[in-house]
C-alpha cells in the first residue's frame, strides 16, 4: 500500500513580543477617554504584522506602547518573555536604543543634516565609534536603495526617498522589531508599494519584526497576518 507523504508545517516563529489584556486611557478635563479596551496580540520574531482600523481606533496608540513610548493603563506586554514596564526608565530607553526602531508617517528627519547623517543618529545614540556609525549607515541606506543619495539633505529627497530614510535609520541600531506608523500615508499609491514592498524584503533578509499601522488596505494583506482594531481591541483576520 503506497503512503502519501504529509505537507511538512513550517516552524513557528517564537514569540517576541506578546500584549496581554493591554488598555490604554487618557484622563483630561474630567473626562476619561479609553482608547485600549484590552488587547491579546503577539508578534513572533521576524514576522510582519499589519494593523489596520479607522482614525482614531488605538492604532498609534498600540504602536506606543508595544514601542515603550508609553505604559499601558493596564494589562502586560512581554518581550522575549520578560514583562516590559518591569523594567526601570532607564533600562526602558535601553529597549528603545537597542531592540526598536521607529518610522513615522511625517518622516521625522532633521532638516540640516544629510541623508547619511540622519541614518547614523540611532548608532551614534548607542555610543558606537563615528566610523562604525557611518558604515552602519552607508550599509542600511544601500539596502533601502538610496546610495546615490547619500549627501542630500530631507529638503531635496522626494517623499518615498525622505521615507526610505527613516527606513535605514530604524535599521541602523540592529532592532529586533520596526513599529511604522502610517508609513505611505504620505505617499502616492505607486511609491506607497513600493515601501511596503521593502519592508518585505527586509523582513525576509535581516530577520527583523515588523508591526505596520496602516489605511491601506490592499497593502496590509500583503503581511504574514492583519489585525483590525474595533472599539480598542484587537481582531485577528488572518
């Protein structure tokens, strides 16, 4: 009798960083505004996630906090298995230097340095030797495609080159995870493809965690799973 082989699974992914029953409030004017209504959500290392939702929803607000920006009302997020607001301030700006970057819808560079030296602030931040920054850099800007342009400053980049930028900056400290926040709202739907379509790649090739807040539907079913925020908690969709 012959035997059929059965479909080998591919391995799952550890965990790296895992939000549970996550909440997130803000108290203002007498009024309290809850924007997380607990949230589950793990990200696995190396895995792109989408986030997607209307304004308004948490999406920044998730990304803030999964990043450290921000402590959670209540509720625990463990990174590698260890819980994060445990952690002292200053073993949290340790997380924030070393193990996450950061790409934000309006790019965030600063206006009067180059294209290199915006991409070596986050290796220089980690106290690493001028030299070493710059290769960090030159090497991160080759990978998003930008080695021509090097020495231009942000005001001579077009938008998808501004954002390739802050691409190659988050890349530069080696983080374990990139939270990007709306990062083609400002972009044309060709250019917009294009960035996503890179955060893909650099996915695959450095093995680099990736959570994406986005409107754009179409592309965030392009991510390994999308997740749809409503009312402040997380729907799993694929």
């Amino acid at each position: 009798m012959s035997e059929t082989a059965l479909p080998i699974a591919e391995p799952r992914r550890p965990p790296l960083v895992v939000a549970e029953g996550v909440e997130k409030e803000y108290r203002g004017a007498g009024e309290v505004l809850r924007v997380l209504k607990g949230i589950n959500l793990t990200v696995h290392e190396a895995e792109l996630v989408a986030v997607v939702g209307a304004s308004g929803v948490g999406k920044s607000t998730l990304l803030h906090v999964l990043g450290a920006l921000d402590r959670p009302t209540a509720g625990q997020v463990h990174f590698r298995g260890t819980d994060l607001f445990d952690r002292s301030e200053a073993e949290l700006t340790r997380f924030r230097r070393d193990e996450v970057g950061f790409v934000f819808q309006l790019y965030n560079l600063l206006a009067d340095f180059s294209a290199l030296e915006n991409a070596m602030l986050p290796a220089l931040i980690q106290r690493r030797p001028a030299a070493e920054a710059r290769r960090l850099a030159m090497d991160a800007l080759r990978e998003v495609g930008l080695h021509e342009r090097m020495g231009h400053r942000p005001g001579e980049l077009s938008g998808g080159e501004q954002q390739r930028v802050a691409l190659a900056r988050a890349l530069v400290g080696r983080p374990a995870m990139v939270l990007a926040d709306e990062p083609t709202g400002n972009l044309d739907p060709k250019t917009s493809e294009d960035v996503f379509e890179l955060f893909a790649r650099l996915q695959a090739e450095r093995g680099v965690a990736f959570v994406i807040a986005t409107h754009n539907l179409e592309l965030a079913r392009r991510a390994d799973r999308l997740v749809r925020l409503v009312d402040g908690r997380a729907v799993i969709e694929s």
